[in-house]
C-alpha cells in the first residue's frame, strides 16, 4: 500500500471520478447559500441539497467534490481525544437519477483496491438490514466474501432526515490490525475499539419518507457518498489519528515548536496542541469565506473556536500573539487546492490578529469581574460560586468556563456545575426559538416551486436593451400559477429570453415594459427565483397575456445607465480602499441602485477624514482618465491568474465573467456596467460609519446624483451665509466671532446665576431648622433647573458646614426635585436616596440616588409644598 500525502490523496479521489464522467466543482462555502437550516456546511451534499430536491437543475447528473466542512457539536471534546474535529474535508461522488447501486459499489471497490491499492482482506462492508441488493452486488459482482458483509439496523445504516429523500446506506471498513482492538472474543466490524474504520459511506437515495411514517419509492434514485480524506489519508499514511496526516501533522509540529513542547509527552500538554491545531484550520477556512467574529451564529462559532485556540496558548506558555501567524502553514498546506486561502492571506491574517488581541483584552477585564466576584463571595460566607454568576462572565465577557474553575480552585472555591450547565440550556433555547423553524432546505416553499425546474431564461442584457421575440413560457398572476392574466393582475411573467437584469450581487434589478399583441405588463423588479429563474415583477397595464405569447421586452435605458454608473464606481471603491487601508480590505457587502450606492467592507477602525479624501480622489482621478471598460468571460483558474477579486461566499462556475477595468481594477462579475469610467461623472462619499464588528459601510453618489448633492449643499451655504449676514468667502471668521461673543456672554451669565444663587441661599437660609445639631433646610426655588438647583444645595453646604438640603422647582412644566447632606449628616442616618424617593412620589414622579446626594423628576408642580413636607417628615425620622 502506497503512502500518500492529503493532497494526493483528494487528487486520486477527484480524477478517479472525473474518468467516470463526473463533473468535478469546486467546494462550496461554509456559509450554506439560500438554506437556513445550517449554521454552517457539514458535509459533503449540503451544498448540493437543491438538486437532490429537484428544486435547480445540476449541471450535471455526476458530479464529484472535496468539501470543506465544519461540525460544532463536539466543540468541547476536541483535543480531549485524538478522534474529535471541527474541520475536515469531505470526498464524495453524487448522482442525480443517473447511476445506483450496480454502477457505485463496484467503483468504489476498484478505487480503494486498485487506486489506492489497500490491500483487499483488510477491507469489509456493512449494509442495512433490509438491503439484500447491495449484499447481493457486493458478493456476486465485486466478489466479496459473505463473512465480510455485515447486515446493520437502521440506526447505523439507513439515512434519514425527518420526511423527504432518504434511503439504506452501505459503508466501507479498513481493518487496522489487532493491535487496535479491544482482545475481546468476537471482536469485529461494529464493536467500540479502534481497530475497525469507516471510511466511507454509500447512501442509496431511493425513499421519500411521508408524514405518516411510511416510505415510497422515488421516481429517480440518487447516489450521495462521502469519504473523510483526512481519515482516508491516515489509512494510507499508517498513522494514528487525523493529527498525525502530514498536512495536519506540519501545523501540529508548528504548535509544538512555538510553544517549545514535545507531542505525545504529556496528556494536558497533547489536548491543547490539538485544540490549537484543529481550531486554526477552522477559523482560517472560515474567515476565507466571509465569517467574521461576533456574538451570534456563525460568527459565535468562529469567536468561540478563535479564543478556545488562544486561551491553551496561554496554557501552553505562548506568550504574545501567535494564531495569525499560524494560518501560513494552513495556507501553504491547503492553499493550492483552495486558492481562496491565497487570494485572502492578508485579510485573514488582519482578522484573526485583530480577534485575538480582543480576547486577550477580554481575558483582563474578565480577571477584574472574576476578582470581584470571589470577594462578594467571601463577603458572603460563601465557597460556591452560582450558575447565574459563572455564566455571566463566560457568556457576557467570553471568559472560558475553565479558566474560571482553576482560578476559583486556588481561591478555595467551587463552581456549581449543574447550574451553569443550566444556564447554558436555558440560553440554547432561546437560540433555539429565536430560529424559525425551517423544512429540509431551511427555507419556505413559495408558488415558484410549482414551476418546471427545467425552465430556463437567457440573459441578453449585457449587450440589448430590447428584445423583440420572446415568448412567456410561465406567468404568476396574483400568487398562483396561471396561464394568462389580465388588467390589474400582479404578475410574475416568465421569458425564456430577455434583457432584464434580475437583482443579484447587490445590484438591483431593472424596470422596464413587457408588450405582447394583446396586452402589457409594466415591469417593476425583476428577480432570481429558485432554481435561478428570472421572474419580472409587476402588474397588468393594458389587455391582457398569455404563456405561449411572443412578447417584446425592454428596460429603462436611462435607470439601467444610473445603475451602471453607482455598480461601476464600486468597483473602483473597492480598489481604491485597498490602496490607502491594506489588501486586508475585502467587500462584505453591497447595494447599487439608480440613486446610490452602498459598500460595506472588512476595516477594524473608522477611516479618517483624510483617509475618506484620498479614496474619493482615486476614484475621481480614475473617472478623468476615460478607462475602458471591458467584460469577457475566463475559466476561473485564467482569471485568478488575471488577479481577480472574487467576492465571499459567491458561487462560482468554471466560467466566469471578468470585468476590467484598465488593468487598475479586476473583478468577477455578473453585473451591469459602463463602457468607460468617464461615463461615471463623478463620485462623491457622503458618509462612512461602522455596521457590524469588523465591518465599515460606505455610502456615495455619482453623476446626477453627486450633482444634486453638491447643489445642495450650495443652497445650504447660501442660507446659512443668509443668516448670518455674511459672504461665503467670511462666513468662517463671521462663526469664530460669534463662538467667541458667546463664550463672553456665557461667563457673564454663570456670573450671575453664581450671584442669583447666592442671594437666593441667603433667603433660604431665614427658613432652616436645626434637628439633632444638624441644620435642616426645606425650600422651593423658583424657575430653577436641576444644575440650578446642585449650584445651590453646594452654595448652602459651605456656609452652613453641617447641613441635610431638600430643594424642588418648577421649570418648563416639569417639577425637579434635589436633596444633599454634608458627611457628618450621612453618619447621623440621613440618606438622600430615601428623602428624594419619598419626595418625588408626592408629585406624581421617582428618582434616588445615594446617600450624599440624590434627584428626582415630578411631573405635578402643584404639589411640591407637599412633596417638600414629606421630605421634612423622612429627614426627621432619619436624624
């Protein structure tokens, strides 16, 4: 048996099925597209459900992929064995109502056996129960002996996913020799020892499960395996576990080497070596993809995973920053087979780099509550901390659970485990209400799923503005399929060609008219639907139409323009930004309509104003140089080699279209553009501010509308040099004379209120009392605030020495209400807190405060003589 590195090994696997005629595509993103039943992709056919589905029509009906995928339900037994991970790659070959059981079994057996050349007595087979067809194929086509078949229940062996396709499964095992097993007699495939792998499952798709528990055969039957190459790759390396395969194995021996440990030395030492090692591979793929750091899904998880990864640097004695750099050797390891990697290094290494020095910011303010905390303990008589306390600090400031327990172990205190197990569950929940509940594809069926998923539009839009022949080949009048539809009627019309642009990549889509001899439709929107087919949005004008018409459609030239003038100057945005901030810089975002554009891209930090005017002169320095704009389409790889940016997330074929603009800026795109930058006119930012962690959004205009905005701010400037009875050209010293004229005016007036308040005190002091040797004064002060009042109470305090204060005004409507009381009046019982809540009660109002110093608001001004009583009444019994 050859050894074989990981690459080599998903090679052999790709090209093996590719001379079966299956069509090899690339991975998908892990973040699922247009399904929310996953938080992430987890295996090797999520990416592909919507053709298992029949909802999008496959490209074709073989198909073969290594997906990359993530599995978060185990988090915290990850590097507590040598098993557990939350990254892997995912092999698989799929077919689509194509070949079943007579055509899979036989190629996988020639490919482990003859590709691979694992040697065939340590191969055996598992199938489910009911399934004497796989058996049978396996015996009699491949020639495997009966004593290595093994008939499985459902549980092992039957795939299932609530209602919808499903089927028996039929799984391959590699025996790893005795000295993997467990000793005991009968020891074999199924039993619990590691002596046994799968390493691939069969699934044989030839169910629909009803609602009702029962199953029936589906008309087409598909065929969906999956191999874990990291697991296939320990097989062919002889190795132990996935953390010992070379790709995995170079970035464990990197950890080692910076933490200055020995692997397979020292058990604790080994768990956080490969919980570094798993969760850099994760959060380097997921960042390639667009994941960013937060509080909340997806971005919970890549947090999660990222301050799991540093917290056991720390354990392991790293000082300082260290996971950024760790992605090089994920990316030198994996980089060729996902060049996204490649293309992203710069940003992924700002956005681990920028989460990391977070968390270890996290971990210090972390320190100071947890400190705080085990006093309050101790102050308590207490040595358990509670659940509701433990998960405040994990759950509110990413402090680690563990970190928590070893701290509090030193301090002689305990954690109430079942507490903050419970509180965690009680949290999940919450999750769990908060996300809608979704059917197999996460995502609700609407009237377009009745249409025939073969239907298909041809886009002509790139080069006419009118197409004469088309024919209506499906119409959604009032939401329901239909085969005409009249004036008044909403519609949904169907071309099977047009040049309508449908919104997609931020870019909105067209309006326009659809004309047929009979009738007219005035076109609205226009979007995708499932399955990629083009509905034109809008309603019956005129007559009537029909499926079955020939149809003339046509967009508004002028709005498509406007549109392609904000899309093109995004292009230039994009490239502008990474010229000031960093190649770091990658789009999050986008909206471009005919009125403006909005651009949302990865920065940790406001720009500055500097920073904003350097990027609005590029791209305004790129529209005055006339740059053509030309659009072709490249295979991926002929782009990427072109310089491409891609955009996260985005599903890509093997042909792309490439829009380039003079070499300056070069990107994938299927939208609508100019012909030359100059037909831009010019380009305004308008406002730069945060929308997201990690995530800064820009919004701007061009031509007309960078017109308007300037005419605008012109009238302003008029009006406002009207005002001021001033030129433009004087307005700014005509301001600073007026700033400085009323700072003087200002410092007058604090003079004299000062003054006011001082003879006011002096009034009010011809009404205090004395009780216990503490003077006491009660007073209403008319038409004060509530600084007003403070002023006073201060003014009366330094006279008086030792003193308790209870003011109230009436001020605008609102009754403002003000106690204070010198120290040695607090020693004596007074508490201000208790006076002004008594008080503001009276008067329809609430407030407090502490014991030196409170206020309140009311809101019944007759009634502050009584709430002033009351205040008297709280003093009395207070001192």
């Amino acid at each position: 048996m050859k050894q074989m590195g990981v690459n080599e090994v998903r090679e052999k696997f790709l090209s093996f099925f590719e001379s079966k005629q299956h069509l090899r595509l690339p991975s998908a993103s892990l973040i699922p597209h247009n399904d929310n039943s996953l938080l992430l992709i987890n295996s090797g056919m999520a990416p592909l459900k919507p053709f298992f589905t029949g909802q999008e029509t496959p490209p074709s009906k073989r198909v073969t992929t290594c997906q990359k995928c993530i599995r978060t339900g185990d988090i915290e037994n990850v590097g507590k064995t040598a098993r557990h991970g939350t990254f892997f790659e995912m092999l698989g070959d799929f077919s689509f109502g194509d070949y079943f059981k007579m055509e899979i079994i036989p190629w996988s057996w020639e490919f482990v056996t003859k590709v691979m050349e694992i040697p065939e007595d340590k191969l055996y087979v598992t199938v489910y129960k009911d399934d004497d067809e796989a058996a049978k194929i396996w015996h009699e086509v491949v020639g495997l002996p009966k004593d290595r078949i093994f008939y499985m229940g459902k549980e092992d062996n039957f795939w299932e996913h609530g209602t919808g396709p499903c089927g028996p499964c039929s799984e391959i095992y590699y025996d790893r020799g005795e000295k993997y097993g467990c000793g005991k007699e009968g020891c074999t495939v199924g039993c619990d020892c590691d002596r046994y792998m799968e390493f691939w499952n069969l699934v044989f798709t030839q169910f629909n499960a009803e609602p009702d528990g029962t199953y029936t055969d589906l008309e087409f039957k598909n065929i969906d395996t999956g191999m874990g190459l990291e697991r296939m790759a320990a097989i062919m390396q002889g190795v132990d576990s996935i953390f010992d395969v070379d790709t995995v194995k170079a970035l464990r021996d990197e950890v080692c080497r910076i933490a200055g440990v020995e692997y397979m030395k020292d058990h604790k030492t080994d768990v956080s070596v490969r919980v570094i090692t798993d969760h850099i591979r994760s959060v380097t793929f997921m960042t390639a993809d667009g994941v960013l750091p937060s509080n909340e899904g997806r971005g919970y998880v890549l947090r999660r995973l990222l301050r799991r990864a540093a917290r056991h640097g720390k354990l392991l004695g790293i000082n300082g920053e260290f996971l950024a750099n760790l992605c090089d050797v994920v990316i030198e390891c994996s980089g060729e087979a996902y060049p996204e990697l490649v293309e992203k290094k710069d940003y992924i290494k700002k956005v681990l780099s920028v989460e990391e020095n977070s968390f270890y910011k996290t971990i210090d303010k972390g320190m100071e509550i947890l400190k705080n905390d085990i006093a309050e303990i101790k102050a308590a008589g207490r040595n358990v901390m509670d659940g509701a306390m433990s998960f405040r600090l994990y759950d509110t400031y990413g402090f680690p659970i563990d970190l928590t327990k070893e701290i509090l172990e030193e301090e002689g205190i305990s954690l109430d485990e079942d507490a903050f197990l419970e509180e965690m569950k009680i949290q999940k929940e919450r999750a769990r209400a908060a996300r809608a509940e979704s059917n197999y594809m996460g995502a609700d069926e609407t009237v377009y799923h009745q249409l025939d998923t073969n239907m298909t539009t041809e886009f002509a839009g790139y080069d006419v503005s009118v197409v004469d022949d088309a024919e209506i080949i499906a119409v959604v009048a009032n939401n329901e399929v239909s085969e005409t539809a009249s004036v008044g009627d909403e519609v949904s019309v169907f071309l099977d060609r047009t040049p309508f642009y449908a919104e997609m990549g931020g870019q909105v889509g067209d309006i326009g008219v659809i004309k047929t001899n009979m009738g007219t439709v005035e076109v609205t929107d226009c979007i995708k639907v499932v399955g990629g087919k083009i509905a034109h949005i809008g309603s019956v004008v005129d007559g009537s139409i029909k499926v079955g018409e020939k149809a003339s459609a046509s967009y508004d030239v002028k709005n498509r323009l406007s549109i392609s003038r904000n899309h093109s100057a995004t292009h230039l945005l994009q490239k502008a930004l990474r010229d000031v901030l960093g190649t770091h810089i990658q789009q999050a975002g986008s909206y471009v309509s005919a009125d403006r554009l909005r651009f949302d891209f990865t920065h940790f930090t406001a720009m500055t104003a500097e920073e904003i005017r350097k990027v609005e002169n590029i791209v305004n320095e790129k529209i005055y140089e006339s740059i053509d704009i030309t659009a072709c389409e490249k295979t991926i790889d002929d782009a990427r080699k072109m310089g491409a940016t891609a955009l996260f997330g985005e599903k890509y074929g093997n042909i792309v279209r490439v829009v380039d603009m003079g070499g300056y800026s070069i990107e994938l795109c299927g939208g609508a553009h100019l012909k030359n930058t100059a037909q831009i006119g010019s380009f305004k930012i308008v406002s730069e501010g945060g929308v997201a962690s990690g995530v800064r959004r820009i919004e701007a205009l061009t031509g007309a509308g960078a017109v308007k905005f300037y005419q605008r701010q012109e009238d302003m400037l008029k009006n406002v040099c009207a005002a001021l009875k001033t030129t433009p050209d004087n307005m700014v010293k005509r301001v600073e004379g007026l700033i400085a004229e009323q700072k003087t005016i200002s410092k007058e007036l604090s003079a004299l209120k000062a003054k006011m308040a001082g003879d006011a005190a002096g009034n009010i002091l011809e009404g205090k009392t004395e009780i216990n040797g503490i003077n006491v004064i009660c007073a209403e002060v008319k038409g004060s605030d509530g600084a007003g009042l403070k002023t006073m109470g201060d003014e009366l305090k330094n006279k008086l020495g030792s003193l308790v204060i209870a003011l109230a005004s009436e001020n605008e409507g609102k009754v403002n209400l003000v106690a204070m009381a010198t120290d040695d009046a607090v020693k004596k019982g007074a508490h201000c807190g208790s006076i002004i809540k008594a008080a503001a009660a009276v008067c329809g109002g609430g407030g407090g405060g502490k014991p030196n110093m409170a206020q309140a608001g009311g809101k019944d001004a007759s009634k502050i003589g009584d709430a002033l009583q009351k205040a008297l009444e709280v003093i009395k019994s207070q001192i």
